[in-house]
C-alpha cells in the first residue's frame, strides 16, 4: 500500500484529498490498487510564504508475485 506522509509548516492550509491515477484492484488483496509503470499523486496545499514541506512516500515495489519488502523515501520540498 503506498502512503504519503505531508510534514506541513505552521500556518499551511491543506484544501484537498489527495488525488491519483487509477489503478487495478489487487486480485490478492482486495480492498488494495495496484498501480503499474509510473503514478502521479497531487494535492492542494496553501502554504506560507518561503515554507519547506516535509514528504514521507512508503511503497512497495511488485514483478508478477514477487514483491520487494516495503521501502520508503523522505524528501523536503523547498520554493
């Protein structure tokens, strides 16, 4: 399951649900999307003037059955 982690400064606004590309439903795993080649999550966010936001992006990578163990990635976002 990929999940996205928003580390917002004080005084951000969050306006929106995330949105994303559709995926398939997990035949192993109902209730899950899969998601195959590149996908795009967006949101709107109003932040202060010159504010870093803090991301945290938790997924996990699959070829056929075989799935990687679940990684992550943390980056800090600047204007």
């Amino acid at each position: 399951v990929t999940a996205i982690e928003l580390d917002l400064p004080a005084g951000a606004v969050d306006e929106s649900d995330w949105a994303r590309d559709k995926g398939i439903p997990s035949l192993e795993h109902p209730g899950t999307m899969v998601f195959m080649g590149t996908v795009a999550f967006s949101k709107s966010i109003r932040l202060p003037a010159d504010a870093d936001v803090g991301v945290k992006i938790v997924y996990q990578a699959c070829q056929g059955q075989i799935c990687n163990p679940p990684d992550s990635i943390s980056l800090t976002l600047a204007p």
